[in-house]
C-alpha cells in the first residue's frame, strides 16, 4: 500500500492502491503516520516526496471501508486520518507533494497538509464530500492556510473541479508542471531542500507551525462532529450505501 524509497537524502512515498484510486483506507493512513515518523528520525533523510501510483494521487478517504462502519466508526476513522495529516505539518522534515490526475476529498487536503504542492496542470482537484451529504471531517484549516476563507468555503461546497493550472492561480498549490512531470520536479526540489542545514530547514518549518496549524486539532474535531450529524441525513447514508456495494 505504501512504496518508500530513500536517494539523494530524499525519501520518495508512493501511495500504492491503483485498483482504489489510492483511497485513504486505515491501513494505508496508519502506515503513513508510522513512515513518516520514522523518516523524521532518519539522519540519513533531508526531505519527504509525497506521490501517487498512477494513474491518481488519492481519492481521499476509501468510501467502501467507510459504508462498512457505523458512525462512529466512521467519526473514528476520519479522526485518525486527521491526526496523520497534521503529523505532517509537526513533523522537522519538509514534504512536497506531487499531484497527478485526480486530488479528490481527502487527497485534496492530504495534499493541502504538506508543505510544498507540485501539481500536472492535467490534474484535477475536486472537494465531493458536500455532493456526497457531509461536510469534509478534517483538514479544512490546511486549506484555509493557503487559500482565503471565502476560496475555501467554494471548493468545500464541492460543485466544480479545478485544474493544476487553476490551483496554482488560486493559491491551492504551488508549482505546475506538463502531465506526468510532477514528481521529478517534487523531487528536484526536494533535493535542494535536502542540501540545505538541517537545523535552519527545521527551524523553519517549527517558526511557521503555529501559523500553519493553528487550532488545526480543535477545527478537526469541529468538523469531525458535523460530518457525524451529516452521516445520519438520507444523502450521505445513500451515498455509502452506494459504494459499499461495489466490488
């Protein structure tokens, strides 16, 4: 589920659940959050590549496990993926993203939650939790970081798709690439990071933590409650009805 490889003080993570879109199930987050604590210790790693295998970045949360779940499994399961992503945000290493066809749902704030976004100005970025009958459970101040609240409050309602191109424009993301060149040019800039003091990198990173991550756990559990009152209305719970069917 989750490809690590180490060259060049960069660790590149490759999120490896094609046949799933590379949908957040429990497994992959729990062994994301572990992957990315053990690279934080690693001496040997000056910078984390955050991709997906093709032909998406990720789906987001994987709506089939989740239609298994009561609500409170669900509530639950969110919450971890919540804590996972903002472990990269406390975490001293930098860590760019590389967004490739589809950032859906929690693959949109996954990558909102790194510190640098490359994006393939074919990619499409797309919030489909208010369509599907909830509010997105976490990681809503990931986005209010990078883009203004009103910018926010439209892509959470969820009625359109956005580009690379258009993410770089509205601050979503921040650099773009042709198709299929995002991840040379995460890891190129990766490398430079690598090769930067390690101390000044992460002091760095630990000055604009507070700033990033500001009342990011309380706005989670916020969101993580309304996404349960969400869960009881008919849209939502025919919306994981439907996926808990497919195959």
């Amino acid at each position: 589920m989750l490809d690590c490889r180490i060259d060049n003080r960069v660790a590149v993570l490759t999120i490896n659940r094609p046949n799933r879109r590379n949908a957040l199930c429990t497994e992959l987050v729990i062994a994301l959050n572990d992957q990315l604590l053990t690279l934080n210790s690693d001496a040997g790693v000056g910078a984390i590549v955050l991709t997906g295998a093709s032909p998406s970045f990720c789906a987001g949360s994987d709506l089939k496990e989740l239609g298994t779940m009561d609500v409170a499994g669900m509530v639950a399961h969110e919450a971890h993926t919540a804590s996972m992503a903002r472990q990269i945000g406390l975490i001293d290493l930098p860590v760019i993203v590389a967004v490739e066809g589809h950032a859906l749902g929690g693959g949109f704030i996954l990558a909102t939650s790194c510190d640098l976004i490359v994006t393939a100005d074919s990619a499409t970025w797309s919030l489909p939790e208010v369509p599907n009958g909830w509010i997105p459970p976490w990681g809503l101040k990931s986005l209010t970081s990078r883009v203004s609240v009103s910018t926010a409050r439209r892509l959470v309602w969820g009625y359109e798709n956005i580009s690379g191109d258009a993410a770089v424009e509205l601050g979503i993301a921040d650099y773009r690439t042709g198709t299929g060149q995002a991840l040379p040019k995460a890891i190129e800039i990766a490398e430079r990071l690598a090769q930067l003091p390690r101390a000044a990198v992460r002091s760095t990173k630990r000055f604009f933590q507070p700033k990033v991550l500001d009342q990011a756990e309380v706005a989670d559990f916020q969101a993580g409650q309304a996404f349960a009152e969400n869960c009881i209305h008919p849209p939502a719970i025919e919306t994981l009805k439907r996926f808990a069917r497919r195959t």
